[in-house]
C-alpha cells in the first residue's frame, strides 16, 4: 500500500472542520483564524487537518498553503479538490511543502448527481477518478496519502460504488471515504456497506468514512463503519457542517474513549484534554454557538441539576458521570485571577485551561487580565478564555476608536458621536438612532462613507455575558458585508468585542468586522475570507 498504512490498534482522526465545518452558512473564517484553529487542532494531535479547498477561492488557497507550511509533528494536511482539470493541480500546490501531504480527491458516483448535477456516465465519473488519483499519486510520491471519496456513496448502486472504490485502489488511491453526504444512512445498514468495502479494498487501502448529521445519525453511523472495519473517520469539531453537520470529534472520540470493549484495542491519538479549549475557539471564530445539551461539549454535559443526580455524583461521579469534566478539559475551578496575581500565576492557569502562552503574548495578557480585575470584582476562567480567544481574531487595523459618546432615554431616540482614524485621519460624525447602538453604529457609517466610498451594512448582531454577576464582562458578535456589494456571492465577516461597557464592545465587533472587510477590500489573499466561495465550487 503507497501513501501510510494506518497503525494496527489506531482510528486516524481526520479532523474536517476548516473544510466541511466551514462551509456551512456564514462560518467563513480569515485565512488568519483558520491557521490558530490549525494550531489548536495540532495541540488536539489529531491525524489529519483537512485545511481546505484550493481550488475555490485564493484566500482558500493561501490558507491551506501557510497550514501545510506550519503543521509538524506527524499531522498530515489534507486538501480537497474535484476530479475536475485545474482544482488538483491547485490542491498539489497548496499541500507539496506539507510535512505529511495528503491529497483528497472527490466526485459525485450516485445516479441522482451524476444525472442533475454532473451530467455525465458512470463510465465518464470512473475515469475520472481514475484520471485524478493517477495524477495525485504521480504528482506527490509513494510516500503521500491520496484519498478518493464517491460523493453520496450511501446512495450510489452499491456494485458501482464498488467497482469505482476498487478502480481507484488499482490507480494508487491509499485511502478510499464513504461519504454519507446527505445523512440518509442508518447505523445497520452504513457498518454493512462499510464491510463491504473493506473486505474488498481493506487490505490495499484504509477505509474511511465521512457522515452528515440530516438525521442525527452522523456519530452513530461512524461508529457502526468503525466496528465494521474503517480506520478512518472524517469529523468536526462541535459536529459544525453543511446543513445539520458533520460527525462530531468530541463524540466520535470520547466514544472510542469510553467504551473500549465496543471497539476493542482500537484508540484514537487525540489530547482530550484539548476538546474543550478547541470547541470553544470554534465556536468563538465561527460566531456558532454550541447548544447547552450538546453531547461533549455543552454547557451542562457535565452540570447536575437535580437533587438526586447531585446527590448521587457527590457520593461517587461514576453513578451519573461515564467520563470525567478533566478528561474533555473542564478544570471545574471558577476563580482564577486577582490583582496580586503574577504572571506565572496567570501562565499557569491558561495552561490548566488548555492554552499555552509566553512571551509578548503572555505579557498582553496580563496586562488585559490586570485591567479587567480593576474593572470587575472576580476575573473567572470564563473573563480569562475570552481574552484569549480575543486575540485569535485581532486582524490589522486601518479604522481605529478614538472616542465616542451617546445619549439615550426612556421612550425617545437616542444620538450618538464617534471620532475614528480612518487611514491615519481623524473623523468625525453625529447621527440619531432607535437606541445607542444604533445611533453610534450609523455615526460610524458616515464617518467612514466618505473614506472608504462604502459602509457597513449589519447582518446580525448579538451580545452574551461572559459570566455571571452585573459587573459581567459583555461578548459581542456582529457580522457585516459592505454596502457596494449586495446578493449571495457578497464577503461576510464577522467581528468580536468585548468589554464590560457592552456600548463599547458593541463598537468594538463593529470595527472589527469594518478591519477585514477593509482589510480584504486592499490587501486580497492576506486576510482574506476563506468563506467567500461560489455555489457552484463548493462540494
Ligand atoms: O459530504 C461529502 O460528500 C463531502 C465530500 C467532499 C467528502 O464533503
Ligand atoms: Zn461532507
């Protein structure tokens, strides 16, 4: 077998969040976000980073092309391209200085896309999977992992879909997927399918599978293909996707995790420790929040609200807990840092919360951490893990606060001024507004109309304390596109602020969002939203 066999004993985590997870609606990230989410996973030791699509846009394209650059340690960075001329060559190059290059190649094989969307023969669909794996396995050696998935292979002619698996394997494909694209499969029958696959391919390729959440099956289904023989599994954090989602890492893994005679002597290499501090930053960066019940990773996973659960888990965890809050990174302490504190101290803490920081980093945060102590009495691990995650969307400035002031009142308007440097130069505007965002949000606009020949226009806006308690820091989340573009293809980003004055963090995300969107607009692929693909080069 070319490309790396997968070690005997072992599930290889392919983690697709900065492919799959960020095409669903309006999760794009900067080619700068995706590298810190890239540098999280890498901390998580997954196997895999499928760090995205080349072919679909150059902020894309740069963005697979600096993660293969920075991901060591044995983690392979995947890219993914249609079998169609131009998108693998892209992939190739995006992935070459990869430590570990893992080229993943894809066409639909089920008759419903091959006759709407594709348009071609299942003859024509073979060839060209065979064309595209031949050139991969060419393009990158032996030594490369080359992946072929048959998009919507839970609903392909099962002789097809074997026959194609089994072409592609003979062309040099080393791993074959098993996409469960529209989430229709059911547990039984995907381990069946799976099974058949392997017994065919399995002893010349890794078998794989991806599945889609439609009906909530997605974990289930990638359970079952696992006990059926797959060695590969294909997921997200927070199960982020398409539509419903992807399986999810958290689930998947702590599966595998807790229940080791379901899946006997097979482990995956995964940190748990470092689920949390990922679904978090995910979840931060994507502007998705997790749902409280969320296996894993909501807010009461591990919370027990009634009096004989309580009771019970004091008595001993193992009656209503089957793993520990420790072993998905949860470190139960809440108070955390005051104005005595050191840096080491604060050092310390961000470790035990899954973030390593030091140097200049370090030093920012400190001085952040200080400030916030003087402005609120308890600095908890909550205020600490929004610092952080503060500074994993900061982007280069062109449009900067310089001040602002707003009056608002019961049952009247509110008017409100801002001063910005725009480009280096003070500007100034008045405007009124249904309440004091509002009114300073407009200001903005016209302060920056002028400048930028553009304003921008708010798609959502939303605001959560970060902890409890009135003097709670407030975490605001707007996204925006520019008002010279307009319809589906349209840049949106978004922006975070935060402060404990939520007028200011309101600001604060606005600007930001203002930041990218400029910053895009002059700078192109540098910090440009990886999100911004057509509909017709998505997969
Ligand atoms: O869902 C799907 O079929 C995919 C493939 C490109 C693997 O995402
Ligand atoms: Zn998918």
């Amino acid at each position: 077998m070319s490309g790396s066999a997968v070690a005997a004993g072992s599930v290889r985590i392919f983690d697709t969040t900065l492919r799959d997870g960020e095409q669903a609606p309006g999760a794009g990230l900067t080619a700068a976000e995706k590298l810190e989410v890239a540098r999280q996973l890498a901390r998580l030791k997954v196997d895999v980073i499928e760090a995205g699509f080349p072919a679909a846009s150059p902020g894309d394209f740069e963005a697979v092309r600096r993660i293969a650059q920075e991901t060591r340690g044995g983690i392979a960075v995947a890219a993914l391209a249609r079998c169609r001329d131009g998108d693998p060559q892209r992939a190739v190059e995006a992935i070459r200085i990869a430590e570990r290059p893992h080229l993943h190649v894809f066409i639909a094989t089920s008759d419903i896309h091959l006759k709407h969307k594709l348009k071609i023969s299942r003859e024509q669909a073979l060839a060209e999977a065979v064309r595209w794996v031949r050139y991969g396995r060419e393009a990158l050696g032996s030594d490369a992992e080359i992946e072929f998935s048959a998009e919507d292979a839970s609903r392909t002619d099962t002789d097809f879909l074997l026959q194609i698996y089994e072409s592609v394997v003979a062309a040099g494909a080393s791993t074959v997927n098993i996409p469960d694209t529209v989430g229709y499969a059911i547990p039984s029958e995907f381990g069946a399918l799976t099974k058949r696959v392997v017994d065919l391919v399995g002893r010349d390729a890794t078998v794989s599978v991806h599945c889609h959440n439609d009906l909530g099956l997605a974990t289930a289904n990638t359970l079952a293909a696992v006990q059926a023989g797959a060695r590969q599994v294909e997921v997200t954090i927070n199960g982020l996707g398409e539509r419903a989602g992807n399986a999810s890492l958290e689930e998947v893994v702590m599966s595998l995790r807790t229940r080791p005679t379901q899946f006997p002597e097979l482990v995956s290499g995964v940190q748990t420790e470092q689920i949390t501090a990922a679904s978090r930053l995910v979840s931060y960066l994507t502007g998705f929040a997790v749902q409280p019940n969320k296996a894993v990773v909501g807010g009461n996973a591990f919370a027990h609200e009634s009096g004989i659960h309580q009771d019970g888990v004091i008595k001993n965890p193992l009656t209503y807990e089957i793993m520990t809050p420790q072993s998905v990174g949860l470190t139960g302490s809440q108070l955390t840092i005051g104005k005595l504190s050191g840096r080491r101290g604060l050092q310390g803490k961000l470790r035990e919360l899954g973030h390593d920081v030091e140097g200049e980093a370090l030093d920012a945060l400190y001085r952040q951490a200080i400030a916030l102590a003087d402005a609120k009495k308890d600095v908890t691990d909550a205020d600490l893990l929004a610092l952080v995650e503060q500074r994993a969307s900061e982007v280069p400035a062109s449009v900067e606060l310089v001040g602002w002031s707003v009056t608002s009142s019961h049952g009247g308007n509110a008017t409100g001024s801002v001063t910005l440097t725009v480009r280096g130069e003070d500007r100034s505007a008045e405007a009124t507004g249904n309440g004091p965002v509002d009114a300073l949000y407009s200001a903005v606009d016209q302060a920056l109309h002028g400048q930028l020949g553009w304003h921008p226009v708010l798609t959502h806006w939303e605001i959560k304390a970060v902890s409890a308690g009135e003097d709670a820091q407030g975490q605001v989340l707007v996204r925006c596109r520019r008002s010279s573009e307009e319809g589906p293809g349209a840049l949106v980003v978004s922006g975070h602020g935060l402060s404990t004055n939520i007028i200011e963090a309101s600001l604060d995300g606005y600007l930001v969002a203002v930041n990218k969107l400029h910053g895009a607009e002059i700078n192109g692929v540098d910090v440009a939203f990886v999100g911004q693909r057509t509909a017709e080069n998505l997969p």
